[in-house]
C-alpha cells in the first residue's frame, strides 16, 4: 500500500507487527521512546545493509523487519513525492506474486504506456513459493520465472539491499529476491549501469544514495 495509488494508512503504533484479534485503534495509547530507540538503532545500522537484513529476517519476530520497510518507503515518498503522483500499471510475473510499476505515460500517436521510474514486487503466497524448504522467498526459489512488462529495460537499483540490477527487457525473480524477500527497484542513470554492477567498486557511494 506504500508504493500503491493513494495515501497510504498506518496506524500509529503499528509500524512494528500489531498482532492482536481486533483492529488495531488508534486512541490506545502507543510508546513512541520505544518506536523512536527502535528506529534510532535501525538508522545506525544502515550503512551496512546486508548484515542488517540478515539480522532482520533472522529476526523478524521483534518487528524491527517492519518498521525497516515502513521507514524506507516512507522516507521515499517524502523525498519523491511526484512519483507517488505518476502513473499506475500491472506487470506480468508468476500468480504467486504481485507487481506493478509507477512512472510518466508518454503521449503520442499510439496508446500511451507507463515508462516505470519505480518497480514494486512482493511475494503473494510466500509459502506456495518455497513449499517449507526455506524461510523466506529467495533467491533460487524462483527458479527461472521472470518479471516483464512494457519499458522495463533499464539499470534499477533496489531500495531494501542498494544493489544494482540492469533488465534488458526482463527481470528475473531470482535476482529481485536475490537477498530480500520484498522489492522496490528505483531507476537510476542507465549511462552508469556498468558501473552499477560493480558493488565493491562502488559499495560506498550505493549506501550514500540510498534515500535516508
């Protein structure tokens, strides 16, 4: 819903899991100390992104995992509040999985198509993914499935894990959850793609773009 058409709806004290039998109800009373020290430790651990979402996923039950997806998408819309403005379309992928991208149409003599500026790909049915063989959708799970969609050629990088990721026209599942299982893949200069896919070359300047 961060990514999505609309202004999203979160209910205080529910950026960490809400796990309760009723709806969550926003005159109970939330510890924001708690919230705050718990973002404050996120922030200062997010230089080094792959240690952090391993211990997140390692973690995922002290609801650290949710307020880092929470604060990264809404620190993102603050900062580029015009692409949460743009166009929406579906992509095509695998049932189990739900993808969309928003961007500019562009206009001329034939039907308009988005050009994507930001990708949004999650898992749906997480378990029909891996079956229990492992805990999180990753990686090889996915085997050879694909993403595709009208413009998707372009270097992109992936705001939960900063990597770079180059499509030629498709993206494979495997590498969109190569580390993390929830994606959200920015365009960036294509000019610069080869750079891009060196993550040590370049490993300091990909954290120092991450939108903060």
């Amino acid at each position: 819903k961060l990514c999505a058409p609309g202004v999203p709806d979160t209910y205080q004290g529910s950026e960490v899991w809400h796990q309760v039998l009723v709806d969550p109800d926003n005159r109970r009373a939330v510890d924001y100390a708690a919230l705050e020290a718990k973002l404050a430790a996120l922030d200062e651990r997010r230089g080094d992104r792959a240690a952090l979402l391993r211990d997140l996923l390692a973690n995922f039950a002290n609801g650290s995992l949710k307020l880092f997806v929470v604060s990264e998408l809404l620190r993102l819309r603050r900062d580029l509040p015009e692409l949460f403005q743009s166009g929406y379309a579906a992509l095509d992928t695998d049932p189990n999985i739900i993808a969309f991208a928003r961007g500019a149409r562009t206009h001329g003599e034939r039907p308009s198509e988005l050009v994507p500026e930001l990708l949004c790909v999650v898992p749906r049915f997480p378990f029909r993914i891996t079956r229990g063989r492992t805990p999180w959708p990753l990686g090889a799970c996915f085997g050879s499935q694909r993403l595709s969609g009208p413009n998707l050629a372009g270097c992109y990088r992936q705001l939960f894990t900063g990597a770079a990721i180059v499509s030629r026209g498709t993206l494979e599942l495997s590498e969109i959850f190569a580390e993390f299982p929830l994606a959200v893949l920015l365009r960036i200069d294509a000019e610069r793609a080869d750079e891009w896919l060196d993550p040590e070359a370049h490993a300091g300047e990909l954290r120092a773009s991450q939108v903060t």
